[in-house]
C-alpha cells in the first residue's frame, strides 16, 4: 500500500472517529485507543516505510466488530483498512 494511500484513509477513520457518537463504554474506549493508533500512524507515515509490519492491528479488528451492525460507515472504512492491509501481505 503506498502511503499516500494509507495516510488518506487514515485520516478520513480519524475524522469518521470524531463524528462517532452514541457508543457505548467498550465502544468509547475501542475509539479512544484507535484514535490514538492512528494518530502515532499518521506521525510516522511520511519517514517510517516499515511502519506498517511493525504495527499491531488488532484494536481495527475489535473496532470492526464491536460497531459491524451500529455505524456502518465507521465499519465500512475499517473493512477497507483491513482490506488493504491483507493485500499487501500483512
């Protein structure tokens, strides 16, 4: 994945983020620590070109889960992160 690509829809997750509301406790604390990776992703993006294996992913996987059936654009843009990520071999 290049990173223009990756620091795009970073972005707009971090943005779907901030406009997420009515969760519950796990679902707050879930986006608190997405947040935050993305955040720390988004610092590193433009000098680290091995950012990406030496990041875990799990947190996206639990997010995708949690909100799969409340907010479906917040799912929507997580599938296409894991989605890009598994076709980069990763």
């Amino acid at each position: 994945m290049e990173n223009g690509n990756l620091v795009k829809l970073l972005e707009q997750l971090r943005e779907e983020i901030r406009e997420t509301d009515a969760v519950d406790e796990k679902g707050a604390g879930l986006l608190r620590g997405l947040d935050e990776d993305i955040r720390e992703l988004l610092m590193k993006t433009s000098t680290d070109t091995e950012l990406i294996p030496k990041t875990d992913f799990q947190r996206v996987e639990d997010a995708f889960f949690h909100f799969e059936a409340t907010h479906p654009k917040l799912t929507a843009l997580l599938s296409r992160l894991l989605e890009s990520l598994s076709n980069a071999g990763i």
